[in-house]
C-alpha cells in the first residue's frame, strides 16, 4: 500500500463552532502519529481555483494559543462558489479542471472535507471526475444530515440559543411580556426544539410542523391562567407565515431566511393585549465559542478521518453513531436528510412538557 505522505483539509460552507477543533486534530494526528504535511487549503474550494493558490503548510505554530476555543474556522470557508457555476465577471463557469490540477500540483495524497452536505456533494463528484481521494466529517448547526447524530456546530448553536433564552427570560419576567427568539435552522427544526426544552421555553415553532396564531394565542391565555405572566416563545427562521409563505431577506440577490418572529409577535398583538419583542439570533449561533462537546466530537472525528486516509479508505464520511465514531460511504452518508420528526424522543419530551408545537402535534 501506498505510504501517504501530504494531505489537505478544507472548511466548506456555512461556518460553525468547532471547525478549528477538527482541523487541528487532523494536523496533530497526521503529524504525530503517520508522519504526514498537512496543507490548509484556504476559503473552500477558492483556495484550490485561485492562482497562485491560496494554501498554507500547518505546522504546530498554526495552532498556538486558544485557537481550540475559537469560533469559526482560522482558515476561512465559502458558501456560495459552486465550482461547476463559479460566478466571475458576469459569467457562470465550470472551474472543477483547477481544483483538480491544484490538487495533483500540490501532489496531494488525500483531502479531508470538512463541510455539509451540499459541500460533500459538489467534492465527492469533483473527486470522481479528477480521481482525487477524498474523506468527509459532517458539520452544520442544522443538524440535518441524517447519518450522524451530531454534526459539529449544532451543540454550540443550540448552546448559544439557550443563553439566549435564559437572558430573555429575566427581561420577559421583569416586564411580563412574551419573549420571542428567531435561531436558524434552514429546513430543519432541530435547534429550535432542542433549545425550546433546554431553555424552558412555552412555545416551539417550528418547520416540520403546522401551527396557528389562535393555537399560540391560546397558550399563552393558557399560561396566564396559571398566574404566570410571561412567556417565552422559540422559532424557527424557516417557519412559514400562516398563509404558507416564506419571510425571506433579499440581499442583492442572496435570499436568506429572517423575520418569522417579528410576524409572529404582529399577529399575536393584533390580536391580544399581550406584548410582545423579538430577538433574532441569527450568526451568534455560528460565531459561538464552541462548547465542549463540539470540540470533543471535532477532534474524534479529524482523528478518525486522518486513520481512514492512512488506510487509502477513501470516499468516506466519518459519522457519530451509538457513541463512537464510524465511517459509511460519502453517498450513504448524505441521502438521509433529518428532519424532526414526531416519533422523535425530543419531540414527545417537548409534547410531555406542555410546550405548544403547533395544533396537531400527535398526527
Ligand atoms: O445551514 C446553516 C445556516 O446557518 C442556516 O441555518 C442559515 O439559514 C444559513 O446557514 C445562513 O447562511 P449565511 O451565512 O449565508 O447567511
């Protein structure tokens, strides 16, 4: 078998806690344990597509001082150059041929991925196309790649939506109102209904579900008859206004999700004497000092990634299962996509709870 000698790791996508976690685990395991250069491939794919290319040799200077504690990935990612339509100067362009010809320039004998999966998507088919040898680990705050029971990130957003809710609880107290938090989740529920519990929130919105202004409205009347005045409601970015409409921001072309809660907190006013303010989260969730889990579970997984390069056992994501770390290929790691779903245990915790998750949470 083939000695691996120099490999490469890239962030893809969307930014989260414990990125530089992992990529530090690759480079100590690689280094320390099979002797290998490990080169940091800047900005995403950008790195391999820019001429000269923008890559950096790590070495244990890469990742001196807190960089383990840090927020975001030291060395930058990109969610918006798809390779096959690489937007410049006007044009769409398929810029795949560069990022192979870098990785060959480069004489790489392995890339770890570290990206969603729609990052895994695009790399797995370059790979295909240019015959490069490439291995997975799963990030998003979504949490919504199917195979995994965590990704790196989700813990620290949820992390930070609870702090959040725990801070808006004090203010919600001291002025009797109903607190409204807006955290992401694209498709995806999950750091919602995960914070909703930890946080002791009422009310848990989210996409998976239908819900009513009346259902929520109700709720709240529900807990003031409890003589508790004030209330905590959770949503989604990506739940639908009731007449089944998107709130969406257009930045110069971009669309992103942001604006349910303010709706939600019109509606309810509109109809009740109950006060309302909206906090929305939004990039806190990405840019959190990433907890302890997510560090713990970034660093099994560069260990775990760096082993299956070393083994030549390519086309790989590394996976959280059943409390250890495995490995499924990259296609089967990516065709199940998670969303809450009603028969999950945090789901029915919620339902036990009290929490409104909208009208007909059971069917
Ligand atoms: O998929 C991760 C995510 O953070 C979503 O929850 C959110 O909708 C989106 O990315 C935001 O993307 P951007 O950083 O491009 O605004």
């Amino acid at each position: 078998m083939k000695k691996v000698k120099k490999i490469g790791v890239l962030t893809s996508g969307g930014d989260c806690g414990g990125l530089n976690a992992a990529i530090r685990s690759i480079f100590l395991s690689a280094k320390k344990i099979y002797n290998m250069e490990v080169y940091g491939i800047k900005n995403g794919t950008l790195g391999l597509i820019k001429r000269p290319l923008d890559v950096e040799k790590l070495t244990y200077k890469s990742f001196e001082g807190f960089l383990i504690n840090q927020g975001g990935t030291f060395l930058g990612t990109n969610s918006k150059g798809n390779p096959f339509k690489f937007y410049k100067n006007g044009k769409h362009l398929d810029v795949t041929k560069k990022i192979i010809s870098a990785y060959k320039y480069l004489n790489l004998d392995g890339l770890i991925v570290i990206g969603g999966d729609g990052s895994m998507k695009i790399l797995k088919k370059i790979a295909e196309i240019g015959n490069l040898n490439i291995v997975g680990i799963p990030k998003t705050i979504d949490n919504d790649v199917g195979v995994t029971e965590y990704s790196i990130g989700f813990q620290t957003a949820v992390d930070a939506a609870t702090k959040a809710l725990d801070s808006l609880q004090s203010t919600a107290a001291s002025h009797g109102r109903a607190m409204i938090l807006e955290v992401m989740g694209r498709d995806a529920g999950h750091i919602a209904l995960n914070a909703g519990i930890a946080g002791g929130a009422d009310i848990i919105l989210i996409p998976e579900i239908d819900y009513t202004i009346e259902g929520v409205i109700k709720k709240l009347h529900e807990i003031k008859k409890n003589k508790i005045g004030h209330y905590l409601i959770i949503v989604a970015e990506s739940v639908k206004k009731e007449n089944g409409s998107n709130v969406l921001n257009n930045y110069n072309k971009q669309k992103r999700f942001g604006g349910i809660g303010h709706y939600v907190a019109q509606e309810i006013m509109k109809k009740t004497d109950f006060e309302c303010r909206v906090t929305s989260l939004g990039h806190i969730q990405r840019g959190a000092m990433p907890v302890a889990i997510d560090r713990i579970l970034a660093s099994a997984f560069g260990v775990c990634a760096v082993d299956l390069i070393a083994q030549r056992k390519f086309n790989r994501l590394v996976v959280w299962q059943d409390r250890k770390v495995i490995d499924v290929s990259i296609d089967d790691g990516i065709k199940d996509y998670r969303k809450v779903r009603k028969q999950d245990t945090l789901f029915k915790t919620a339902l036990s709870l009290g929490i409104y998750l909208g009208n007909n949470p059971k069917n």
